[in-house]
C-alpha cells in the first residue's frame, strides 16, 4: 500500500515531453511509481482536470525577512512553489551590526517595496554574523524548503560602515574583510552571493544599493572567494551599461572559478531592443568557456500603482505633495475633493528622468489592475489607460486619477514595466 496516490492529473513532468494523464504514487516523500498505478494508498486525490507538476523552484525572491517569522512563506506556497532562492539583488539582512537592523530594513524597503513597518515588527535579529542568520533559519519550520545567499548590501555595510552605505570605492583591505565574509556565508549553506549594478535600486533614503559602482577588482575579489570555496553562484541585478564591460569582467570571473554567473535579463522600456544584444553576448562568453546564464522571468516584471504605493502616476504633481505627508485616511479625504483633484490634473509635474516619465506618466503602459472579480497581468493594448483616453476623450491623468479612486481610493493601476 502507498501512502498516496494522486490519480487522473494531467502529469507534467519537467522534462519537455508531452502532458499526459497519469497516477502519481509517493511512499516517505519520494515518487515511487508514475503511470497507470493499480494498488491501494492511504490517501489519495482524484486529480481529474487539474495540472499536476513536480514543484516549482522560484528561484528569484526577497523573503529575506518573512522567512524569519512565516512558516508558509505565502504567497509563494499557495502556486506550487516547493523552493524558494533569496537574498537576491545584493539586499538582506546579514550579515547585520546591531546599529544597522533599521538602516537594512530601509534598504530593503526601498528596492523591493516590502513594508518597513512590516519587517520591523516581525523580524527578531537572534543574529549578527551570515552564518548565526543561517543557524535562525535552521530553527524554525516551514512547508517549503530555502536558499539563501550572501548580500552585497549587507556585506560592504557590515565592513566599511558609511562608506560602504555611500558606495565609496573599497580598499584591498575591505575587499579582503568583504571575500572572507562570503567564504564563511558559503561555507554556512549559502548558495551564493548577490550584488546590484542597476540605478533601479535606491534605499529608502534615495541612495543606490551599496555595490551598485563597485568597481572590478572588488567583483573579482568577492568572487575569487567563491571559487576558493569550491561552489557557489555569483547572481547580479544589472543596468548592463556598457554591456560589453560587464560582460568582460562577468567572463573572467567565471573563467577563472569555474562558477556559473548569472543575471537578470530583461526588457528597458528604454531600450527595448537591448536583450537581443545581452542574449547575444551571453552566447559568446558561453562558447568562450565562460558559464554566464540569463535569468529570464515567464512574464513582465510589473509595478502595482496605488495611493498607497511607493509610487504612483501623481507622486511629482506638487499639488499632490502638498498632501502626501498626511496619513492615509486624511489623505485620502483630500484628494476626494473635488478642488484639489483639479489641482493635481492641471500642475505641472516635477522632472523625474526617463524611467520617472514612464512610471508616472507612461498611459499606454497603464491599465486598471482589477478586471470585474479577476486581477488582469496580461492585459490586452487597447484596454491601456492611453487607449481609453482616445475612445472617451478624457485626459489620460483623469481616467488614472479615478481609477485610483475606486473601492474608497483604493483601486490598482497596472504597470507591465520590464
């Protein structure tokens, strides 16, 4: 008898054939018979109609925090997620000096728009050091398993204090001290270590995530200590900018380790022919022996906008700062009046860059996040809040500014951004 059968799903395995129907049989928590399985269990699923899937590994995440305090770590186990890789784009928390816990938590705040309030709260810090991080998480229970790597954010903090926070140039010292760091978090269970080189990521405060302009020899310092561990991923949120200088240094860090190196590859609203260049860039260092691999996401990275988002189509208007101090609630009686939303429509907002334009005023990228009962990731063009404006004859900003204003000013602009 098997301890579970999952019966009639439509099995995919994972291995590029075909969707088929098949029993799945599981003794102790491994797979023991996949097929037509003709005996008995002590519990079993009638799968019929559904999709049944080894599970997956999500392998770009920030719960860094949450893990702390979550067994369920949701959403993430509620869609079939079995593992979960964090401390991604360079930010986490540790290694942490006890002076730097609100300092990190900004950090994170303000690259991954987790509350600050949130991880205040929840997080405990029963640590200091990478690998007393790793001994906490190796106290608690949780439904899915964890990966974690080593933050560059975290590191150079640790090291160089405000220095490093001011992203100022490391000195072979703290390049020694940063190296030695990620060889203990390796050598702790890390999977990695992970840096940022994109002017996407600020802090709280507005300051790029420290290593954002780290310059080669501390990217080879680190990951020369990657390779003196024997194993470990050097993975990297990147502008790419040049592209052909990343790549160089991305090469030989992998050709002198032997260490995959990867990054996320995306597509600039800017410039939205670049990933044809990175991919073909990618092809090169491969077939030069060097092991760069993309990290590709299944759909648009997006950004929900609301007005109670970090940003939102409104957030440069100064009629709009002149309120945004407020708490919520008082806020949001501001802005039903109807005198103050003209005042917002017709300012002029203040210069906030080319990705800034797009955010707050990028219309035919903007599209209203809730559909009836459904949330809507994969709108349809002329559904877009520019679209609309051309069938009404509404100016773009009224129809975003209503939009917002819905479910008691809480409805959700979306914004497929990359």
């Amino acid at each position: 008898m098997h301890d579970l059968i999952i019966r009639g799903g439509t099995l995919v395995d994972g291995t590029g054939a075909p969707a088929r129907i098949a029993d799945v049989a599981i003794d102790n928590g491994i797979v023991t018979e996949v097929g037509s399985v003709t005996g008995t269990a002590k519990r079993e699923i009638d799968a019929t109609g559904l999709v049944v899937t080894p599970g997956w590994v999500d392998i770009h995440t920030h719960y860094d925090g949450q893990v702390t305090w979550d067994p369920l770590l949701s959403p993430s186990c509620w869609h079939g997620v079995t593992t979960v890789v964090m401390g991604n784009c360079g930010v986490g928390f540790a290694p942490a000096k006890p002076d730097k816990h609100d300092w990190l938590i900004g950090l994170m705040e303000g690259v991954e728009d987790i509350p600050g309030a949130a991880l205040a709260e929840g997080i405990e810090w029963n640590w200091e050091t990478f690998p007393e991080y790793m001994d906490s998480l190796d106290k608690q229970s949780r439904v899915l398993d964890v990966a974690t790597q080593v933050p560059h954010g975290s590191v150079r903090a640790y090291v160089m204090g405000e220095r490093g926070a001011r992203n100022e140039a490391a000195t072979d010292e703290d390049i020694a001290a940063m190296a030695e760091i990620v060889k203990e978090g390796i050598a702790a269970g890390a999977l990695g270590f992970s840096t940022s080189r994109t002017m996407l990521h600020l802090s709280k405060d507005g300051e790029p995530v420290p290593g954002t302009f780290a310059n080669k020899a501390e990217l080879l310092g680190i990951g020369r200590a990657l390779g003196a561990a024997g194993h470990g991923v050097f993975e990297m949120a990147s502008d790419m900018t040049p592209a052909e200088e990343e790549f160089n240094w991305m090469k030989e860090l992998s050709a002198e380790t032997g260490l995959p190196v990867t990054y996320a590859l995306l597509q600039s609203p800017v410039e939205p022919e670049k990933w044809r260049d990175m991919l073909r860039l990618t092809d090169e260092a491969r077939k030069q022996g060097a092991n760069v691999t993309a990290q590709i996401a299944c759909r648009p990275t997006g950004l929900v906008l609301g007005w109670q988002s970090t940003v939102h189509p409104f957030i440069a208007h100064p009629a709009y700062q002149e309120i945004a101090h407020l708490p919520f609630a008082e806020r949001l009686e501001k802005l039903k009046d109807p005198t103050r939303r003209e005042k917002i429509l017709n300012d002029t907002p203040r210069e906030m860059g080319v990705l800034g334009y797009i955010l707050t005023q990028g219309f035919d990228r903007m599209f209203r996040l809730e559909q009836g009962e459904a949330l809507e990731y994969e709108p349809r063009a002329e559904d877009s809040v520019a679209a609309l404006a051309t069938t009404t004859g509404q100016k773009p900003q009224a129809i975003v500014y209503d939009m917002l204003m819905e479910k008691d000013g809480r409805g959700y602009v979306y914004l497929p951004l990359l």
